[in-house]
C-alpha cells in the first residue's frame, strides 16, 4: 500500500494505491506496459508525487476529489494526442446525465482548487500557484519487461502571471530508459532555459506534439491508429459508457464505403452551394446598387450645380441681381410711362367734351333767357286774368231771379 499527501492551505487530501504483488518479472514478456508516473505541480499536487505501478495492475481509492481524476488526465497528457485528452471523465458526452468537462491543462499547471461567485456575480478561480512563473511535469515511464523501457515526459509552464491556455507553453521529451523528473527542478530554476536544456539531456527533445505521439507509438507498440489512440483515451476517462451502441459504433466498428461515398458527394455539391449562394449574394447586392449609377450622376450634378452657385455668389451675385432689379425698374417705368400716355390722351378727350357741352350749355341758357322772357309776360297776363275772373264768378246772395 503506498499513500500520498497532498496539502495546501485549506484541506489536505489523500490518494491511496494498492499494488499486487509482483513475483515474477513480466507476466506478458515483450508487452510494454506502464510502470512509473510522476507528476511535479499537477493540480492540487504541489510537489513531486513519484507514483510505481505494477505490472499487475494499480487500484486508486480515496474521497471524492483526493486526486484519483487528475492522475489519469495527467498520465492522458503523456499519452495522447490533445484531441484524444478527455479530462475528469465526466467530458464523455454520450454518457447519460454527463455534462462538459471544466478543467483544462491551465487550470492543472496554475493548480485550480476553487471556483466562486464574487460580488458581482462574476466566476473568480483561486489557484495554489498563482501570481508568478510557474510549471509543471508529467513523467510515464514503460517497460516491455524484457529489459526495453522509455520514459515520455511533458512539461507545461507559464514564464508570468497569466492563466489561459493561450500563454501557456508545452515541451516534449522521449528519454531511453528511466528519468527522474526532479531532474527539471535546474531547468525551471534557469528561468526555463530550453537551449540550457537541450545541451544538457541531448536527443530528448521532440519538436511538436505530432513527431512526439509517433515516436512514442513507435517506442512502446501503440500503432499509427488514430482510432485505437481514440478508444483508449476515452476507455482511460471514462466513468460510464453511456450508450453502448454510439460507443461501439464510433470507437470499434469501421466506417462504411458508403460514408466515404456520401462524403464525397458531400464534397462536391460544398462548391456547388458556394457557387449557389455566391450567386444570390451577387443578385442581392446589384439590386440594392442598381440605382447608385444613376443616384451618383445625379448628386455629381447637384454639386456641380451647387459649385456655381457658389462661385457666383458675392460680388457677382449682386452684380448680377442689380441688373435684373435695373431691367425690372426700366420695364415698370416703360409701362407707367405708357399709362400716363393713355391717360393724358383720355384726359384731353374728355377736355374736349367737356368744352363742347358747356358751349351748348350757355347757348341753352342765352335761348332759355331770350324765350323765357315772352313766357314770363304771358304768365304774368294769365295771373292778372284769373284774378279778375274770380270776382265774376261769385253770384249775389240776395239777388233773386224773376
């Protein structure tokens, strides 16, 4: 039985592994199996945590977050490709009541051992190695049995203070035989100096981590099959299957002609619908700049337009508009001038009749005096007769006819 600790400074957790014991010296000669994982600042572990495994086969116990997940994303880290990396299990999609996984390799480096709502509502993580530079490793070491063995290492680091996986930086190692990852305690306190490291532990270093999965499959027997990385990988993390037919049928069964047959009719109606949409793109684009032509024609001419007006403007302006009040001032004066014609011309004719009526008039008058006097005589004749006509006509009131 061996026990480890991992502590800081709120909670101390505890990680148990029982080993079969182990007599013989292989019991699959030839087979390459793992035999040691050591782990220096992963996770909650802070530290070098040096872990054997038997050839027999290793139990992990312990409570619910003691470690057991993070020894298993750390051995997936070494192993397999990062496609194929399936943290804390629980990121099997298939499985019923599984929901996305949230931890990533930043938050194992920076050793993420909390999350909480601050007062804003916002998520805020606490980590055991925040603030500053740091790093971590993770050492698999395999061995045939038969005297083979090679040790794959990676090491993640962070040179600041910062904690996405964007700034975080990785390299690989491929060691013959055993390797004590304490040995990288010199490297990190060197300000992680990769040419320091290189000279020191030549043809270890693997660029990239494609020429590191090979070289590894090829060192311990896994095969090129991208299929196989994949099924282990998700067997590695998994805690239930889930759908067994969907596990099956993605991880063991091998893809149909006809799934190559609709890809490729797949592949070649994608121009088609490119070609398609290009169109119509094309068609709505010229109706809705079908008018510029002529809208650009027409603002060029209203600011050609408004540019003469401009120019015309000021001293031009008004010389201009003088003439114009000058010419309509010449005109009124012609058409005043021609009614003050016709009216003198109305006014002398009626000048004229009137001479004329008046001439006639005293010549009516000197006839009216030269008539009138013969009348008056007459009238005058009539007054005296009737005054004496009065008097005769009365009869005698005393008078009696016999």
């Amino acid at each position: 039985m061996a026990e480890f600790n991992n502590t800081d400074d709120d909670h101390t957790r505890t990680l148990q592994a029982a080993h079969a014991p182990s007599g013989q010296r292989s019991i699959h000669p030839g087979q390459f199996h793992l035999t040691r994982l050591q782990v220096v600042n992963w996770g909650t572990f802070c530290g070098y945590k040096d872990l054997p495994v038997d050839e027999h086969g290793v139990l992990f116990t312990g409570p619910s977050g003691s470690g057991k997940s993070s020894l298993m994303d750390a051995h997936s880290v070494v192993l397999l490709p990062t496609h194929d990396q399936r943290f804390n299990a629980s990121a099997d999609l298939t499985a019923r009541g599984s929901k996305q996984a949230t931890r990533s390799v930043a938050d194992y480096v920076r050793g993420a051992w909390s999350e909480t709502n601050d007062e804003h509502e916002q998520s805020r993580v606490r980590y055991l190695r925040a603030g500053k530079g740091t790093w971590s490793g993770i050492a698999a070491s395999y061995s045939d049995g038969l005297g083979s063995s090679t040790t794959a290492v990676v090491v993640k680091w962070f040179t600041g203070a910062e904690t996405d996986g964007g700034s975080l930086k990785t390299m690989h190692q491929l060691h013959q035989g055993d390797f004590d990852l304490r040995n990288m305690e010199e490297w990190a306190a060197r300000d992680f100096d990769l040419s320091w490291f290189k000279k020191t532990y030549p043809d270890t270093h693997v660029d990239g981590q494609g020429a590191y999965v090979r070289e590894l499959g090829k060192r311990v027997g896994l095969g090129t099959s991208k299929t196989a990385l994949a099924l282990l990988g998700k067997a590695k993390a998994m805690k239930n299957v889930g759908d067994l037919n969907i596990f099956i049928r993605d991880n063991m069964l091998d893809l149909p002609e006809t799934f190559a047959a609709a890809q490729k009719m797949v592949d070649s109606f994608t121009p088609l619908n490119e070609a398609y949409k290009t169109a119509e793109r094309a068609h709505r684009q010229e109706k809705v700049l079908r008018d510029i032509p002529e809208n650009w024609e027409r603002y060029q001419a209203s600011a050609r337009a408004h540019h003469r007006a401009e120019a015309l403007r000021g001293a031009s302006m008004e010389n201009y508009l003088r003439g114009v009040h000058l010419r309509a001032i010449e005109n009124e004066l012609d058409e005043i001038d021609e009614a003050v014609r016709r009216t003198d011309a109305e006014l002398n004719e009626q000048s004229t009749q009137r001479d004329s009526a008046y001439e006639k008039y005293k010549s009516l008058d000197r006839q009216l005096d030269d008539e009138g006097s013969a009348l008056r005589h007459l009238e005058a004749e009539l007054k005296v007769a009737r005054s004496d006509a009065r008097p005769a006509a009365r009869p005698t009131p005393h008078t009696q006819d016999w």
